[in-house]
C-alpha cells in the first residue's frame, strides 16, 4: 500500500472515532433531556434559585445605562469610524 493510501485510511479512521464520540456525546445530552423532562424538579430549583440575582441584574442594566428605553434620546456611538484614504 502506498503512503497516501495508508494516510487515507488513517484519515478515515480518526473521523469515524470522532463521529462515535460525538454520537456519544448527543445520546447523553439526549438522557440528561429525558431526566429532566421526566423530572424537572432539580430544573425548577436552579431557576428558582438563580430568579433573584437575574432579576437583580436584568434591574441594575436598566438602571445602569442598559437597553435604552424607546423614549429615551439616540446615544452618540461609542465607536468613532475614522476614513482612512
């Protein structure tokens, strides 16, 4: 066989493995899916757990020149776009 024709074959291999491992990788994802829809509980914990520090900082960004609010006037950009010639 010649070298091209065994790098081939290596070729081929590698992404076989790597094809496996990521069929792998998506039939775990699946389980854990299938966990949590069956119970969703430990789900609910973390979203109640992490509302408060979301809220608070979805409050601190509108406080804090977030998103500005329809009302407000256009901001000047805080890019300056320089012609080069």
């Amino acid at each position: 066989m010649s070298t091209e024709t065994e790098k081939a074959r290596e070729a081929v291999e590698h992404m076989q493995k790597a094809a496996l491992e990521m069929i792998a990788a998506a039939r775990a994802v699946l389980d854990v899916a299938e966990e949590l829809i069956k119970n969703p509980e430990p789900l609910i914990a973390a979203a109640n757990a992490t509302a408060p520090a979301a809220a608070e900082a979805g409050a601190r960004l509108g406080a804090d020149g977030g998103a500005p609010a329809a009302s407000d006037p256009p901001r000047e950009p805080r890019v300056q776009h320089i012609r080069v010639s």
